[in-house]
C-alpha cells in the first residue's frame, strides 16, 4: 500500500574541515589569446558563447556552442571553443574529439602546432581517469538508504524535468551555483550510464524537480543545514522533488561557498531526490552525511542508485 508520502532530508556541511583536494584535470590553460578571440566574435552567432566562456560559465556556454558546431561545421573556432568547454567540465573523451576536429579544420601554424601537441597530454590523462575509476572498489549502502522503503522515479518519467530557480535577488548567490546545479544533474545521468536523465525546463509548472536558493539561515527547515529536499510519493513512485539550498555558508557566518563545495551539496540533494533516502556509511560517497573529502558521485553512491532502481527492487 502506498498513500502519499514525504521524505524530508538535510544535511549538514562542516565547512571548516573541508579538504583541499581539488581536481585538476582542467585546469592546463584557461583562456584562448586574444588573436582567437577577436576571430571568434567575428562570428556573431559564437559571441554569447564567448562571452559566457569568459566568464567561466562553462555549462551556459556548452548548448550554444553545440549549436554552432552543429549549424557551421566547418567553423573550427567553434569547435576549439566547444573542446575548452568539454575539457574544463572534466569531459576528457569529448574535448578530445572536439580537438580533434579543430586541428582537422584549422590552418596550418604555430597555434594549431600548439594544440596538436597538447593532445598527447589530455589523452594520456584520459587514460589514467579511465585506470583510476576501475580501481576503486565497489560496495552498496542499499539498506542505509531505503530505511522507510523503496522509493524512485518510474521508467517512464525519464528525462525527470527539472526547473532552476534564479537566485539573483538572493544575498550570496551567483552563477556559479547555477553551473555547479546543472554540472551535477550531468554527473548523475552520465555516471548512471542513463539509467537516470534529466531535461531542464524554464517553467515550474512543467517541473518534476525544482530547485531554489535562500539565505535565511533561520528557516525551520535549514538550520544549521547547506540543503534540504523532500519528495512526493505516489503508487507509482515519486511524483516531485522539491529543493532548497543555501547561498551562504552556516559555519562561516555569510562566506561564500568555494565552487567544489557547492557542486557537492548540488549532487547529494540530487541523489536525496532521486530516492536514495538516508546516508552513506562511507565519508567518501556523496551520499555521506557531511561533506568533506568527497570528489563527486562514487562508485559505491552508483552501485546503490543501480540496485535501487533495478527491476527486482521493488516497492513495498
Ligand atoms: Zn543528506
């Protein structure tokens, strides 16, 4: 028997343990030169992407430039932005067929000498990421997580809509929560091969997911806390997810959060609003209830989404 339920979760962040681990796969080299540049805004249908590139708004800058590839497939500056912009959101495997298309198209020179070498680099680094995920060891935390039963998005709700709500009038909020919201929802549906999508929408109405930003440290339901997510339930699984995350940071008394910080609160409330309903016993799943040494979703967090939303687990 299911009747309407509500699950709620928070979760609390001890920002003054936070490691200083950081990724670093991306970070070879930032900006094009300004000869590059000045050749790509010739384009007008580049210029937004360049400029949202600039400002290090990698996920706002990614559909347009698909866009551009897709409408000039011959204009190889678009696909030397594009390559940018899958290498410094960490996918490796993409940069490296967008660059490989840039040096197809692009005339012959010391630039293009420049990236032809700097591919040598980025594919061993592919390789050693590929190496270093099939290491890790596997583990589930199933039973941690569905204490009050079995709880999921049905197969037919695929792609889950979500609504961004903007945070501008927010105190504390900028664009980067934003990047690190969408860059989370991608993590999940590319780590999860699919198994869970995700379609932004620019609507509430049409959401099954919404996600907004406050900086009331005194709400009720955010005391002390960097998130908060409940879900509806109905006989066919969860019917909305609704989220709440904070602009600033309890602990350190209106401080801004660091962009890594930020992109792991955005994945643990997503994997709350996907049903993983409780906490990892693992400090490094992101599913743990404090974050601080994570690096993203683990291999244990995706093992546990695999179970829970397999066939044999069902519902009670
Ligand atoms: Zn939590």
């Amino acid at each position: 028997m299911v009747a309407c339920l509500r699950l709620s979760h928070k979760i609390t962040v001890q920002a003054n343990l936070v490691a200083l681990a950081l990724l670093c796969l991306c970070v070879l080299t930032s900006k094009l030169d300004a000869k590059e540049i000045a050749k790509a805004v010739e384009n007008p249908e580049l210029k937004s992407a360049v400029t949202l590139y600039d400002a290090g708004r990698n996920w706002a800058a990614l559909p347009i430039l698909q866009r551009a590839t897709e409408s000039t497939p011959e204009d190889y500056q678009s696909w030397l932005y594009l390559a940018r912009v899958f290498q410094n959101i960490g996918k490796l495997d993409k940069a490296v067929a967008s660059y490989d298309k840039y040096l197809a198209l692009a005339p012959k020179g010391e630039e293009r000498d420049k990236y032809l070498a700097f591919m040598d680099v980025l594919k061993s680094q592919l390789a050693s990421k590929k190496k270093a995920v099939a290491s890790k060891a596997p583990g589930e935390y199933l039973s941690l997580v569905t204490p009050n039963g079995v709880f999921k998005w049905a197969r037919e709700k695929m792609p889950i809509t979500v609504f961004i709500g903007s945070g501008s009038k927010v105190p504390g909020y900028s664009t980067d929560f934003d990047e690190a919201f969408r860059s989370a929802l991608d993590e999940w549906e590319m780590k999860s091969n699919g198994l869970v999508t995700f379609k932004i929408v620019d609507s509430p109405d049409k959401s099954d997911m919404d996600v907004t930003w406050t900086d009331n440290l005194h709400s009720k339901a955010l005391s002390a806390e960097a998130g908060n997510t409940s879900i509806i339930c109905g006989a066919q699984g969860i019917l909305k997810a609704r989220m709440t995350l904070l602009t600033i940071d309890p602990f350190e008394r209106g401080r801004a959060r660091g962009k890594r910080q930020l992109r792991n609160i955005c994945l643990h409330e997503i994997g709350h609003a996907l049903g993983l309903n409780g906490h990892s016993g693992y400090p490094e799943d992101i599913m743990h209830s404090q974050l601080i040494v994570q690096d993203g979703v683990s291999p244990r967090d995706l093992n546990t989404l695999k179970m829970l939303y397999s066939e044999s687990t069902k519902p009670e």
